[in-house]
C-alpha cells in the first residue's frame, strides 16, 4: 500500500516535470507591458488630482486608465498560476519565482479600491497632498509595488550574470515603476515639484522644508541605484533611463519639464562612472565615490538650471551645503548597503 502511494506520487511529479511550467524573462516583459500601463494610469490620476481642483467623483476617465491596468496586471499572474496548476503543479510550485508577493498584491489592491470607492463617499475626493495620504490610497500604493517589483523579484533570484538590456530591460522597468510608486507618494517633499521652496523661499522653515525634501529624495533614489549596483553589472544606459523617466513622470504634478536635463546629466555621469571604474561591493572605495557624486552632481544641475531661470533666494552656502548633505546621504547609504569588510572577512583572502 504504502509503495503503492510512492509510487503515484512519484508520478505525479514526473508528470508535472514533463509540462513546461509558465514564467521566465519573456512573462517578464509581459509583465512589464501591463504594469506600465498600470504606473502610466497611477500617474494620469496624480495629473488629474493637480491640474483639477473641482474633480468630485470617483468615477473619471483617469481612474479607469488605472484600474484597467490593475486589471490586466491581475488576469496576467492569476491566469499564469491557474495554467501552471492545471499542468499537475502544485499551488505553491505555480507561482513564477519572484510573484509570490505579486499575487499578494492581487487581492489587497482590490479591497483597497472598493474601500477607496467608500471612503470618497462617505469624505469626498481628497486633493493634494491628502490625495497621497489617505489611508485607502496608502493601501493601493502598498499593494500596487508589490505587484510591479514581480518581474526585478524574478530577476534577483535568476543566477544569470549577464549584463546586456536584452536580458535585464524588464528588471530595470520593474525597477523604475517600483521606485515611479514612492516618488510619486512622496511627491509633497520632492525638490523637483516643490521648487517655489527654492525660488520663492521667504524664511527658514521654507527652505529647511526644501532641505529636507532633497534629502529624503536622495535616499530613495540611492537605495534603489546602490541596490542595482551591488546586484548587477548594468548596461550602459540603464541609470540615465531610470532618473530621466522617473523624473519626466514626477514633473506631471508641476509640469516643470524643464528641470528633466538636469536628471539626463546626472544619469548619464553615474553610467560613464560604471563604465570606467566599475563600482561594486569588491571594490567598495569607488563604490562609496560613486554614492557621493552622483546626489551631487543631480543637484549641482538642479539649482543651475534654477538659479539660471529663475533665480533663487537661497544663499550659496545653502543651496551648495544642500548638494554636499546629498552626497553624504549617499555615501552614507553605501555603508547599509555594502558593510565595510570584517577582519576575518579581509584574513580569509
């Protein structure tokens, strides 16, 4: 008897090994394609909270465009995991590595919008910076990065050291959107919205409130930079991208494209960076270079660009002491990120 249930159980997983199991760098990019729609929704929403005071309905053009990219984003992995198990795999086995947190994602992101829907009844249509802070929006945020960072999850966990676009493309768009969600939630301290703390800044608590916002910023972004850095040798490209479009979407509530440049420069000097003097967790000294300039030189072209059009009421041991804290921040966070070497570590080599 009991060889007998061995037996079968052996064969059902012989069965299951024979059926291709769905999830691999093209469901990736699948995933992209319909999480992107979801994000580019997420941001037409924020436009429409900004650019019109009188919306009072939950039912607009802009809520649709996200709520359809949640929905196909969510036929896509629950679909995937169906198909898998009805190959013979387990519930379990039929999630693709890395979506486990997506699926997650799936259902909370739904009670999130009902309960959203509810809240806006029952208190109105929140605007500005309350429209981030709701406890219903906090909750879609929440879920809607679990359900984009599947594909970078899936990729974190592939041992393909590889280092073309081909290959880690999808990575890097998961990455953005996964970053495009904080920025966008935080959007009430970011430099790059906020300028007026910059050019129009009448007293202390103004300009520390613009301190402030480029210091959080710096930490968001370099976490994620550092996180990319330690994990893979990227493409040439790959950080220009991510702060150029990251950047270009934050502007949607200020509409002050003009600052983009200054994001461009900074990105393409953090790829020339990589390509010259490949920093990394064997090589920590350049690393910590590396976490150092780049916050530098992003602001060093944000209030350039500032003080060219616009001027500013900062002093230059203000505007220029912001730009170095931005460094050390980084520089800071390289240090959470790539601990310096233990003694016994340094022994062993």
């Amino acid at each position: 008897m009991a060889t007998s249930i061995v037996s079968s159980a052996q064969q059902a997983g012989s069965t299951a090994a024979t059926k291709p199991r769905l999830g691999s760098i093209k469901f990736d990019m699948f995933m992209i394609i319909l999480t992107s729609w979801f994000v580019g929704g997420l941001h037409l929403d924020g436009w429409a909270h900004s650019h019109i005071p009188q919306l009072e309905t939950f039912f607009t053009p802009w809520h649709a465009v996200l709520y359809s990219g949640y929905l196909v984003c969510a036929v896509a992995i629950v679909g995937v995991v169906a198909i898998n198990h009805s190959r013979g795999y387990s519930w379990r086995q039929a999630i693709p590595a890395g979506y486990e947190l997506s699926l997650l994602g799936v259902p909370l992101f739904l009670i999130g919008g009902v309960a959203d829907m509810i809240w806006h009844i029952l208190f109105g249509i929140e605007a500005n910076t309350s429209a981030l802070l709701s406890p219903t929006h906090l909750v879609l945020a929440f879920s809607g990065v679990l359900i984009v960072s599947g594909p970078f999850r899936a990729a974190w966990r592939r041992s393909d050291t590889s280092s073309s676009w081909a290959t880690l493309f999808p990575m890097l768009l998961s990455l953005l959107a996964t970053y495009s969600f904080f920025t966008f939630f935080t959007e009430y301290a970011h430099s790059f919205v906020r300028i007026w703390l910059v050019t129009q800044a009448s007293n202390d608590i103004e300009k520390s409130l613009g301190i402030a916002g480029i210091l959080l910023q710096t930490g968001l972004l370099m976490g994620f930079v550092l996180l990319l850095v330690k994990r893979w040798r990227l493409p040439f490209g790959a950080l220009t991208f991510i702060l150029t479009v990251n950047t270009a979407m934050v502007c949607v509530f200020s509409d002050q494209y003009r600052l983009v440049p200054a994001a461009f420069v900074a990105g393409l000097a953090a790829d020339l960076f990589i390509r010259f003097f490949n920093p990394s967790s064997a090589r920590q000294d350049v690393l910590r270079l590396f976490a150092f300039l780049i916050p530098v030189i992003l602001y060093l072209g944000y209030f350039t660009e500032l003080i060219t059009m616009d001027g500013t009421t900062w002093s230059i041991h203000l505007w220029l002491g912001s730009c170095i804290l931005a460094g050390i921040v980084g520089l800071l966070l390289s240090y959470l990120l790539v601990p310096p070497q233990r003694p016994v570590e340094i022994a062993q080599k």
